[in-house]
C-alpha cells in the first residue's frame, strides 16, 4: 500500500493574523500529540490533508506526518471547517503505534431495498451512522456495509449483526442500539372539519379590552379622590 505523507513545519507564531497567512500560504495550523511525546503546533499543507479527508477512509486514514527532524504516524483526530467558505481552518493530529491497539470510529453504509418499504409501505431509517471499535491501526476497515434487503416492518439492525473478525476487531457500540430500522409510515392525524371552524369562530380572549377597563376603573377612581381635595381648595 501506497505510503501518505502530510509535510509539516513547526509553528512559531500564534494569533489569528498568523494563521490567514498561513492558509495563504497553503498551510493550515495543526496541533500533534499523543504517544510518550509532547503535544507539537506545527503548519501542515492543506491540500494533502484535504485529500485524506476526502478519501475514502477518511479520517480513519493512517499516513506520515513528515518533519525535518522525523516522520510519525498518525490519523486526523479532529478539524474545523470554516462554516461559509468550507476551508480548512485547523487540525489535530494523533501519534499512533502501529502495534498498539486503538478505539476509531467507522462509518456505516448500508445497500439493497427493505422488503418491509417494497411490500409492505413502510419507511427505512438510519439511526445511527457509525459504530466505535477497537483495533491495531493496519485492521481499521474502512467502512461497515450492511444488506437491507431481508428487513421487514419493525425488523433492526444492530451492531451483532454486523461481520467482524472478533480475532483482530472488537465492538465498543452498545450490542443493543438500533442502526436502521423499517417503521410504519407517521401520517400526522386531521382534526375534523367541523372542529377546525369550531376554532376559528372562538374569539380570543379579550386581554386588552379587560386591561382597558380596569385602567379605566382605576382612573375614574382617582378623579373621585381628587374631587374632595379641589372642592376643599375651593
């Protein structure tokens, strides 16, 4: 298999004006850490790891992080994405061993038709889009896929029911969270006409007339008040 490299620089300035010239440049703020070393900021090129992210085993993908001094292993553990122009704005990036085990994430996909949606007019869900193992580096798969095909109304699946080698994959997702499932078709119940008109003919509450009134009440006793205090003037 084709060996990936990310070239890396150390990062000597910090600040917001140093990271847009950065991505100027090419680059991206980028934070390395995990194993027996410290955490590093360095600057690496953005569009080798643009790639890895968009490739298909995304962030899951082990490649080199190459240095002057060094070249480490490692995947992209985390990353922001700029919510308007879609660049990258910064990455972390986590030291692996690959003789040591480690939990990832993978993604599920699933293909085929549900016969519960074929024959039997329901609606297939996904649930839940991804399940956490434990596994060396060399054994993270790049995806789950799951036939739909057999699943009928209220059938699941679950992560049982997902082939792996137990010798070389352990599964972290709880045993009994639905992946996808084949559910009856919600459709939201229509009041009758009658009552929909029975609604629209209720006057609302009169608040600001009630309002209206009281103050009114109030003001007219405070003229009664007022009236012994002029005639005693008078």
């Amino acid at each position: 298999m084709e060996q990936i490299i990310v070239e890396a620089a150390p990062r000597e300035t910090r600040g917001k004006n140093a990271a847009r010239r950065m991505r100027v440049a090419g680059q991206v703020p980028a934070t390395l850490y995990g194993g027996k070393e410290g955490a590093q900021s360095l600057a690496v090129n953005t569009k080798q790891v643009s790639a890895i992210l968009r490739s298909a085993s995304g962030h899951n993908t082990i490649f080199k992080v190459k240095t002057q001094s060094a070249e480490q292993p490692a995947i992209v553990k985390d990353w922001q994405v700029d919510p308007v122009k879609g660049t990258l704005l910064h990455v972390d990036l986590l030291r692996i061993a690959m003789d040591v085990r480690m939990r990832v994430k993978v993604p599920i996909h699933v293909f085929g038709e549900a016969q519960g949606v074929k024959l039997q007019g329901g609606v297939f869900e996904m649930v839940t889009r991804e399940v956490e193992i434990e596994c060396l580096p060399v054994d993270i798969p790049t995806e789950f896929r799951m036939d739909i095909s057999d699943l009928m109304m209220g059938m699941q699946l679950r992560p049982t029911d997902i082939q792996i080698d137990p010798a070389k994959i352990k599964m972290l997702t709880d045993p009994t969270r639905v992946l996808a499932h084949v559910v009856a078709l919600r459709v939201e119940e229509e009041k009758p006409v009658e009552a929909v008109a029975a609604e629209a003919a209720t006057p609302a509450e009169p608040e600001l007339i009630k309002k209206g009134k009281k103050e009114t009440e109030e003001g007219e006793e405070g003229e009664e008040a007022a009236a012994p205090e002029k005639e005693k003037k008078k």
